[in-house]
C-alpha cells in the first residue's frame, strides 16, 4: 500500500516508516503537521494515512474531518498518545479505520495495516458487485397497508451514512452467501428500505444526520418485526448499548469494522 506518514515528531516517523517499509510498503510522503496534507491526499490518492492526534495547529481529528476519507478512498490510522477513553470511538465514527495507542509495539502497526489490508481487499471486490433487487410485491391497490410477516431469506439492508462502511460490509455479507437487497445513507431512508424489502437482516449505524439509527430502530422494527437488527458504532457506551437492546437491536458491531468479528457474529445470529 501507498503510505503516508504525519507525525510531529520525527523519530516517531522514521519508525513508523520502517515498520512500514518492512511489511512491504510504500511510504510515499511525511508530514511534521497538517500544512499542505489535504491537498497532498487529494492529488496523490495514498492507500492509507498514519495520522498523530496530537499535532501543531489543527489536530488530527479535525484533520480527519477535512480530508474527506471516503471520498478520497484512504483509510486512516488515528496514533495518539491521549488517555482519553472515548477518543478511538470518536475517530471511529469520524472515518478513522484503525487506531494506535502510544507507545506501541511494532506488532501492533503490523497488525492494523493488515487489517486495513484486508478491508480494502475486501471492499475492491465488492465495488464490482452492485446493488440488484426486486421490491417485495405492493399490495392491490385501495388495501390496507399490512406490517410485513416474512423476510427473505439470507438478505440484508445496510443502513450507514459512510460509503466505505456500506461497501466494507456489502463484501463481508457478501462473503458470506448474503445478498444486499438495498443500501441506504440515512436512518428514514433506511425504514422505507426495510419497508421495500423486508431483509433477514439489517445494519443500521448509530450516528448519522437527521434521524440516528436508535430513532430508526422502532420503526423498522415495526415495518419487519422478524428481521434481525445489528447497531455499528465506534461508541459502545452504555446508553448506547442500553438504548439499542430496549428498541429491539441484537448487538452491535463496533467500529473500525473488523471482518473476522463481523463474520463470525453474523453466522451466530441467522445460523449459516
């Protein structure tokens, strides 16, 4: 992968470009702060950018922010040295998808660009499948409304305001035998999916504009009480947590999205 390395000390940077470099990596530009990075990203479309928290002037969160990931289709990885425990959930749901904690162990950079590797693999494949489905039958016209009382079997929505989380999940469900009837960027968007369809399953994210995914889960509830709800998330909190199970939810999966974890929660919960 192409790398990028942003970080204001710089020690800090020649390790982390010789642990790059040493899985076989490319790192392609540092940077001692945030001047100039923006624009470097998009011009030169690197695979992933190490990103310090801490760095003069902008932050890395704000940073983050600016850089528009998914469009840029970069992943980052938040290094900070701050104890503050909802930081890595706060990056997560900014885009961030990995996160070292200083100081670090080799073994740990190894692994979160591993990781990375990974999703993107999995994301490239599933870019080349698109989002093909047939509504469930409308009702005769001048009926009443009915709540839905099946599902279709080994489906899902996904639900999330993130290009990249949609696609990374598409090709993990898709990996799975699990066809994605119809994906959706906001949570009333998302009910009218649920509606049209009525999956086995739907991903729902919890933090989007407007209507957020533990607003949605009534109601999409109500609109397919049999299909099987999952929250993401990069904050597993306890109200959320709380809020998610009382409004019908099964769990969650916590951002960044690890595949491994995803696959093995989803073959539990609809028994593949």
């Amino acid at each position: 992968m192409k790398i990028v390395v942003v970080d204001d000390n710089e020690s800090m940077r020649k390790v982390l470009r010789a642990v790059c470099e040493g899985e076989g990596h490319q790192v392609i530009a540092e940077f001692g702060d945030g001047t100039g990075l923006l624009d470097y990203v998009k011009k030169q479309r690197p695979d992933v950018v190490c990103l310090d928290f801490e760095l003069p002037g902008k932050n890395g969160l704000e940073l983050l922010v600016q850089m528009d990931a998914a469009a840029n289709q970069v992943d980052v990885v938040m290094i900070t040295g701050s104890e503050d425990p909802e930081l890595k959930g706060h990056a997560a749901d900014l885009g961030a998808t990995g996160f070292i904690q200083k100081p670090f162990e080799q073994a740990q950079v190894i692994d979160e660009l591993r990781e990375i590797a990974k999703t993107r693999a999995i994301a490239a494949r599933a870019a080349a499948i698109p989002v093909v489905a047939e509504p469930t039958p409308a009702a005769p016209a001048g009926s009443a409304p009915q709540v839905a009382t099946g599902v279709v079997p080994r489906s899902a929505v996904i639900v999330d305001d993130s290009g990249s989380i949609r696609l990374l999940l598409k090709g993990i469900l898709g990996e799975l035998g699990i066809k994605v009837l119809g994906v959706a960027a906001s949570g009333r968007e998302g009910i009218e999916v649920v509606q049209k369809f009525r999956p086995a399953l739907v991903c729902l994210d919890v933090d989007m504009p407007g209507m957020t995914g533990v607003e949605a889960l009534p109601q999409i509830r109500a609109a397919s009480p049999q299909t099987k709800v999952v929250m993401i998330t990069g904050n597993a909190g306890r109200p959320i947590v709380e809020a998610s199970v009382a409004g019908g939810a099964k769990g969650y999966f916590l951002k960044p999205i690890r595949p491994a974890r995803v696959e093995e929660f989803i073959k539990k919960l609809l028994q593949l």
